[in-house]
C-alpha cells in the first residue's frame, strides 16, 4: 500500500485526528475520502489544468507568522514566511512581514538591513495597484479606508526601513561611547552608509510606487543619530579622563587618540552624505517646499559644530601630570606650610597623604593648540552661516504662514461682507475723530507747560533780596579797608551791615508767602486746563482702544 504523503509539504508524518488525518508538519487536514484517494498506486491521468487552491494553508502560515512576529518571535515569524513564499512566491504580505523578520534580526555583527530592502522591494512589486478597502492602523486606531496596496505597502516598508536604520545604527553606540576604538568608529560610519544604501539601491532605485520620501529627510534622521552618539561619547571620553584628578600621560594619550577617532571617522561620509542630501533637495526645491526640514538639518549641523568646538576647546587645556616625591630634608626646613604654599603657587597638586606632588607634564605644543583655535573660528563662522540660514528659512515659514492666514482672513469675511463694511466704517470713522482729538492736546499741554515754567520764576521779594546782598558784600568790603584806628567808621558801617542783614530775615519770610500766592495762582489756571486736557485724553484713549477691537476683529485668524 501506498504510504500517505502529504500534497503541501511532502511530510509523511501523518495523525488521525477528530476524525481528519492531519499532518503533524504542516498542519493540513485531508478528509478519509482523501486519504484513500491519496493512497491509490498507479498513474492518474488528468486532462486539462490543474489549479491547486493553497489559500487555506497560506491563510494559517501567515496567522501564525504574524502571531510570532508579534509575539517577538522573529526568526520562528520569518520561518513561516519562508514557507509561504514556497508555497506562493508572489505573496507579497508574505515578503513584506519577511522584510520586518529578517531586519529586526540584525546583530552588531551581522546587518540584515540590505536583505530586508529586498524583501521589501519584491513586496511592493507583488502589491496590487488596484484600490481596496482596507484596515489601516492610524495613531494607534484600527479604521476601514480606501487605498492602493503598492503604494501604502511602499508607505509602510520605507518608514520601517528609517526606524530599522535608527536601531541598528543605535546598536554600535555602545561600543562607540565605551570603547570610541579607530575600528569602532568606522564601523558606526560604515553602518550609517551600509543602512543608506540599503534603503536607496536595495528599496527605492527598484521601487516605482509613490513614496512620500525626501533624500535629505533619510541622510538627516540617521545622521542626527549618530550626532546624538558622538556627542554622548565625547562626554564619556572626557569623563573617563577626569575621573582622575591629575591623569597620567597613558591617560592622556588615550583620550587625545579617542577623542581623534570620533571627530576623524565620523565626519568624513555623514557629514559629506548630508551636504549631497542638502544639494539633491535643494536643486528639487524640496527644502524650499518645506523649509522646516531645513531648519531641522541646520540644527543638527550646528550641534555637531558645538560639540566639536566644546572637544576642541577640552583638548587644548588637557594635559598630563607627574606625581614627585617630597624630599623632608631638602624641602621642608621653612616648614610644611611653605612647601605647600610653593606648590600651590606654581600650579601644582598636592598629594600630602602620600608625601608627594603632581606638576603637570605633556600637554599640546603652542602650534597644535592655535591649529585647534583656528578650527574652532571656522565652526563659529559655519555655525553663524547655519544661523543666518535658519532665519532665512524662518522667514520662508513666517510669509507662507502669513499667507494661509490671510487666505483664510480673506475667505471668512467674503462670506461676512456686510459686517466687514459696517467696522470699517466705524473704524475710518474713529480714525477721523482720534485725528481731531489728537490736534487738541498739543495746545493745551503748551499752556500747562508755560504754567508750570511761570511757577518755577522769581516773586518780586527776590530781586529786592539780591540788591540787599550786594549792598552788605559792598559794606563789608569798605569794612575791610578800614585801618586798625576807624573804629568809630567800623562800628557805623557795621552796624549798616546788620540793618541789612535784618531786612534779608524779613524779605526770606516776604519771598516764602509770595511764592505760595505765585503756585496757589498757576495751580487755579492750570486745573481746568488740565481737566480739559484729561477728558479729551479719556476720550481718545476709549476711541483708541475700539481702533485695537476693530483691527483686531478684522486680521484675528480664522
């Protein structure tokens, strides 16, 4: 007897099982009738074309490889997706879901990134062009909508190729911040470029769906990656070096060498990929387009300078230190305190507790430090040319976000003509009046004005008082020219002299009561001038505020 093999896999190891004989490999039931016609020996002859229905069994391998995938059973999701892809190599769900299974497997050592790209491609390519209603996942809501399957499966296989890209670059990061060894370096680089061309030559170069896709938008995304990875292992660089108070020349020469390979490695592909990713975009107008991905790379660009700038500047005050032992008996005869003192003003680092000293030893020679200075001055002038930029391409977003406001502005009030005319009308008409009001207060601020400067002037009792003072500084001169034997002239003239002074006492009491008749007199001319002035200022400042209203009313957005 023939020995029952089953027709989707070739496995022999067949079970009856609730009736059905069900293989224990795949999963296929066949009815008894089917069995036995399974068994029969000898040759069948069938005319025609032979179609055979594997919907079923494809229906199962792909609920099951979704289900591992899920369930973050990637290489048991992708088994199964390699299993349908036998049975139909024209699946392309099945090409898609293998596109995620094999890209999320990648390892530090083994980038499955090109593989993945692939397998998107062909899933694209497979994808019908036909509309379709489909269950589409939008922010985390499962809804029904209308769309083409090539192009939302392209949609979908090109974002998970960025997000793969992010998380395999990510994985070198910590060999990077940790070890920041040349081949460490490179191989973040290498990563970086290996996952850019996967998603151009590999997904988008055999690719022909309507992708929403920006060349500089990808060189962006993973390069502001790796810029996070270099500026965390610059910090942990120069942690580890300052971890030790005085490093010593071993520590020194590490961290220069490391600090070497992140700022030489890194910079030579992307950086020079981002600027070709700047140039593609620019020449399509896609960064005028949409000037906030430009702003974005700007952004990145000008972090990178910074932490360039910042490692430079480190470098240039690192060094290394020598520890020396304290002779007691060379050195300590002005006491323990004068050693110290000495040590300190020399810049030295005591170490009393082990009887010795760090000075400092190697650092940087005079030419390295003014190449690293002269570098530094032309970062600061990149990252003032970025600047600039930004605010060229701010002003791009400032005029189109003006634009659609008025658009807006204009569309509401071509709907609501006739209460647009009716405000301005009050408003030319308000206009009219703040004018008039306005020609008012000048005039009447002259005359308070001219008040208050009266108020400030002289009363009559001054002038008498003036002509007083000069009369006594007169007496006292002739007073002074008298010889030792005028006595009798003296007295008559002093006694002139303190007449006036007496007169003085009375003219400062007669100059206080005119002087208060003077501002008591400007005070009454210039309250109802001042009332005046305040109502007409009440009422242009209520006018005003309507003014505000109005135009306010009429360019609020919409």
């Amino acid at each position: 007897m023939k020995q029952l093999t089953c027709e989707m896999c070739g496995s022999t190891d067949m079970m009856k099982q609730d009736g059905v004989f069900v293989c224990q490999t795949c999963g296929t039931k066949y009815s008894v009738e089917e069995a036995k016609k399974m068994m029969v020996e000898g040759t069948v002859n069938v005319a025609g074309t032979v179609k055979v229905d594997n919907s079923e069994q494809i229906g199962k391998y792909m609920a099951m490889a979704q289900s591992a995938y899920e369930s973050n059973n990637l290489l048991e999701a992708e088994q199964y997706c390699n299993k349908i892809i036998e049975i139909d190599p024209d699946y392309p769900d099945a090409w898609l879901l293998k596109g995620k299974t094999a890209g999320w497997q990648t390892t530090a050592k083994n980038n499955r990134i090109s593989e993945a790209a692939k397998c998107f491609s062909n899933a694209v390519m497979l994808s019908s062009t036909e509309k379709v209603t489909m269950d589409l996942n939008v922010a985390g809501t499962t809804i029904k909508a209308s769309t083409i399957p090539k192009e939302y499966n392209a949609q979908q296989a090109y974002n998970e190729l960025v997000r793969l890209s992010v998380a395999i670059i990510s994985l070198q990061s910590s060999y990077v911040i940790e070890y920041t060894g040349a081949d460490d370096c490179r191989d973040l680089d290498n990563k970086y470029v290996e996952c850019i061309n996967a998603i151009t030559d590999n997904f988008l170069d055999t690719t022909d769906a309507d992708i929403d896709f920006s060349f500089f938008e990808l060189a962006n995304s993973l390069t502001e990656c790796v810029i996070d990875i270099v500026i965390k292992a610059y910090n942990a660089v120069y942690k580890e070096y300052t971890n030790e108070q005085c490093p010593s020349k071993y520590e020194w020469d590490k961290y220069r060498n490391r600090i070497a390979n992140l700022s030489a490695n890194f910079k030579e592909n992307a950086i020079t990929l981002l600027n070709i990713a700047i140039n593609e975009d620019t020449k399509s107008g896609k960064l005028e387009q949409n000037p906030e991905n430009a702003i974005n790379m700007l952004n990145t660009l000008i972090r990178y300078h910074k932490a360039l700038i910042d490692a430079n500047n480190k470098l240039i005050d690192s060094c290394s230190w020598e520890w020396h032992y304290i002779d007691y008996d060379r050195d300590m005869p002005g006491g323990f305190n004068r050693v110290m003192n000495r040590i300190k003003a020399n810049g030295w680092v005591a170490d009393p507790n082990n009887d010795g000293y760090y000075c400092k030893d190697y650092s940087l020679t005079d030419k390295s430090k003014e190449l690293y200075r002269q570098l530094n001055s032309s970062y600061n002038k990149q990252i003032n040319c970025f600047e600039e930029m930004i605010k060229n391409y701010q002003d791009i977003i400032d005029k189109k976000l003006n634009a659609e406001k008025q658009e807006r502005i204009d569309a509401y009030w071509k709907e609501h003509a006739d209460e647009k005319s009716q405000l301005e009308t009050e408003l030319a008409n308000l206009k009219t009046e703040t004018d008039t009001l306005e020609k008012q207060l000048p005039p009447l601020s002259n005359q308070i004005s001219s008040i208050r400067a009266k108020m400030k002037g002289s009363v009559p009792s001054e002038g008498e008082k003036e002509t007083v003072r000069k009369e006594i500084t007169k007496l006292e001169d002739e007073y002074s020219k008298l010889g030792m034997f005028k006595g009798k002239e003296k007295k008559s003239i002093q006694a002139q002299i303190d007449e006036l002074k007496s007169r003085i006492s009375n003219l400062d009491k007669s100059i206080e009561d005119e002087r208060k008749a003077l501002q008591n007199d400007c005070n009454n001319q210039i309250r109802p001038i001042q009332a005046q002035y305040d109502e007409i200022n009440s009422r242009l400042k209520e006018k005003k505020n309507r003014i505000a209203e109005i135009e306010d009313e009429l360019t609020k957005d919409r």
